[in-house]
C-alpha cells in the first residue's frame, strides 16, 4: 500500500486531537498547493493534514528503533547510562518552533 493511500485511510478513520505546541517549515509553492489540495479533499485543514503526516512517520520511526533493540544479542550488556530513544524521538529538533 503506498504512503498516500495509507495517509488517506488514516485521515477517513482518525479524530482531530489539538495540540499545544507549534512547528514552522516552508514549503514550495507547488508542494503547499498540492498538500493543501489533499487537506480539502478530506474536509481538513493543512496543519491537521501535516500533524498527521509527521505523527504516521514518528510511529514508522519509534517501530523501526525498537525492532532494532529487539534484534540485538541477548548477551549483550550495555555500556554505560543507556541511549534508547524516548516515546517522542526528536526527528525534528533543527526544525524552527513558535
């Protein structure tokens, strides 16, 4: 199933949760304008289309790292304080914040 089918089923069954902080980024003209296309199509706005665009990667990302931590050998000791990542990873740290 490609992303933007996967995106689309998301968008029909999830709930609009709000959120307390902001994330700033430019986009392209023609990438703003198809996306905003998108968000329209579903009765939603361009942040909430975004939020979820974001959050569906956050999940792959999370799901990727622990599958990884799963697949080391068991006789492995860590060294040290350990590095595993939070519940929110921080995918986007450079990104600019309001």
């Amino acid at each position: 199933m490609s992303v933007l089918t996967r995106l689309e089923k998301r968008l029909r069954d999830k709930a609009k949760p709000r959120l307390e902080e902001r994330l700033t980024l430019r986009l392209d003209p023609a990438t703003y304008s198809a996306l905003e296309a998108l968000a329209r199509e579903h009765g939603m706005t361009l942040s909430e289309l975004a939020r979820e665009a974001l959050t569906m990667l956050a999940e792959e990302y999370r799901a990727k790292t622990a599958k990884e931590r799963t697949q080391e050998l068991p006789n492995e000791q860590p060294q040290g304080p350990s590095e595993e990542p939070s519940d929110t990873p921080p995918l986007f740290s450079g990104a600019a914040q309001e």
